[in-house]
C-alpha cells in the first residue's frame, strides 16, 4: 500500500540560551494508509518532538524542523504556510495529547470546545457543529451526550476527558490520527478501554495512527509496525511479532528485559538498562547508546551506525548485529 506520511531524516532542533539542542535527528519511518505505527522508547527520545514536528506545532522563535522531509500525500509539510498548516491541522492530521486536563479549555464546555473544530474546518452552522459534536461524544461511548455537551473539563473523570480529545481529533474525519502517550496517567482498565476505542474507530473511520509510547505491551496490541527510538533517533524497525520475537538492538533487548513478568525467565529481579539518556545538547560520538552498551566496542565510539535492514522488513542501527545477522 502507498504511504500517507513518509518522515526521511527529520531532524529537529531547540536554540537555546545554552546552545542547539537537536532533539530528533535523522529520523525516517512511513505509515501507510489504515496502518498503525507504534513509536517506542524513553521519555526524552523524541516521540513527541517527531509528532510536534509534523502538525507544525513546535514553539515559535524556539524550534524548528532544520533538515529532512515530512511528505504528506507526497507533500513536504515544512514547507507549508502557517495558513496552510491550519487548514490541515485538525482537519486531515489531528492529534491526541497527553494530558487532556491541561489540553482543554477549562471556561469552555466540552461541547462547545468540540463544536469549534467542526465550524473552522467544516464550515458548517452552528446547529450542525452541535449536532456533530453530540455525535462524536456518542461515538466515543460517552453515556448520555445530550447532556454531557453542557459539561466543562472539570466535572469529567480522566477517562471520559481523554474520550473528549479522542472526539474533538476524529470530529473533522482525520486521515491521520497522532495520539502522544493517550493513556498516561489512566488506571489499567480505562487504559484498555482508551486503547480498544481507537483501534475500533481505526477500523470505522480507515485512518492511519501514529501510537506514540514508551508501553511495549501497548504496541504489541496495536501497531502494525514498530520503530524503537533512542537519542532523537530511529535503533530499530520492524512488525511487532519481530521485534518481540527477534531484538536486535542492545536498546530493544533492554527494554524487553525490564518489562515484568510471569514466566520463569522473568520472575527474577528486573534488569535495569544501566546509566542516563545522554544530553541532547552534547549527544557522543559514534553509538549514543555506547555508555550503556555490555556489548560496546571501541569502534562503536567512532563510527555512528546507519540503520540497515537484517532480514526482510527488519532495520537496526548496530554496528555489531549486521555481521553477525550476515554471519547466520
């Protein structure tokens, strides 16, 4: 199938009074039209900068996109106006936030808040917006929406407020959806909740998903295709049942073995990846995961590997598993 959004070396950066923080760089990864890719790794590695840096949304005067491409439609997103960037934002490409409390207008009802979207990019009369808005509060399984219109962020619980953003970014019908972290700080049962109600509008609505997280059981259950970041960059690539099957990365395999557990393997004490995620305002040379690396050599220090692809459909960004994936 072709690809909705084509990312080839995004690299994005934050000018600072300290100096140029290059949060993503050379980052590259497709979605295809009604496919879901999981973007995994630690906070501060990227993922939310990588979907900031495709709606456009990045500070003014602060950040900016400084190389690569962002092809929407085979169109390059940085190079959109402003006036542009508003008629797609929202309205082709939305996005769901982490944390819908500070994300809402507090002096506004939902209804109202949800309604707006639709009048901008629809063009439709209020009374429509309304009655659209009733219908994607409906949608997201919000008992009662006639009601709940007249509601302000406030009086909802956590879950129902997460519904709310999930119906204010699908109410103008997006092509593509970006949810950045949509299940943090919900309790486990109305994460799986969340979680099934996307993946059921996917299926309804035919749009493709940017599922951005740090919960690899959260894209084993989702994602067609996995990318592991680390750094502000891309460490490996592939279908989940790959990934989860055969890691390649030293990063991957670490993240694998802190996940807990019921099997004998895991019942022992979880293995922590040792030290930080080193500063983006002076990344090293060569491996950025090399001060973290058991299996880095002095080599890793000086040459920073490309990703490439070790079997069909499965990219890593190691110096040492290429040779050893050819070796076999």
């Amino acid at each position: 199938m072709a690809a909705l959004l084509q990312i080839k070396n995004l690299q994005t950066s934050f000018f600072t009074s300290d100096g140029q923080v290059r949060a993503v760089d050379g980052v590259t990864f497709d979605i295809e039209e009604g496919k879901t890719m999981g973007l995994v790794g630690e906070s501060g590695c990227g993922k939310s900068v990588t979907a900031l840096s495709v709606m456009q949304l990045l500070s003014k005067g602060v950040g900016r996109v400084v190389g690569g491409e962002i092809l929407y439609r085979g169109e390059n997103l940085a190079q959109f106006s402003d006036q542009k960037m508003r008629d797609i934002r929202g309205n082709e490409i939305s996005m769901i936030f982490q944390e819908p409390m500070t994300s809402l207008n507090p002096v506004f009802s939902i209804g109202d808040q949800i309604a707006e979207s639709v009048r901008l990019h629809q063009g439709v009369s209020k009374k429509e917006a309304n009655d659209r808005a009733v219908e994607m509060l409906q949608l997201v399984k919000i008992a009662e929406p006639h009601k709940r219109i007249k509601d302000f962020p406030h009086q909802l619980s956590g879950g129902m407020r997460q519904r709310v953003m999930i119906a204010m970014a699908l109410s103008c019908n997006p092509t593509l959806l970006m949810a950045d972290e949509p299940t943090t700080a919900l309790d486990v049962t109305i994460q799986a909740q969340i979680l099934e109600l996307i993946k059921e509008l996917q299926e309804q609505l035919g749009m493709s998903v940017l599922l951005i997280t740090h919960d690899l059981g959260v894209v084993a259950e989702q994602a067609d295709e996995v990318a592991v970041m680390y750094a502000g960059k891309i460490v490996e690539r592939a279908k989940p049942e790959i990934i989860f099957a055969r890691p390649s990365h030293p990063y991957t395999i670490g993240l694998m073995n802190s996940v807990p557990g019921v099997t004998e393997k895991t019942k022992n004490r979880l293995q922590a990846i040792p030290g930080i995620v080193p500063s983006p305002l002076h990344w090293p040379s060569g491996c950025r995961f090399r001060d973290r690396c058991s299996s880095a050599e002095e080599s890793c220090a000086h040459a920073q590997p490309d990703l490439i692809e070790i079997e069909p459909g499965h990219w890593v960004s190691c110096l040492k598993v290429p040779a050893t994936a050819n070796a076999a």
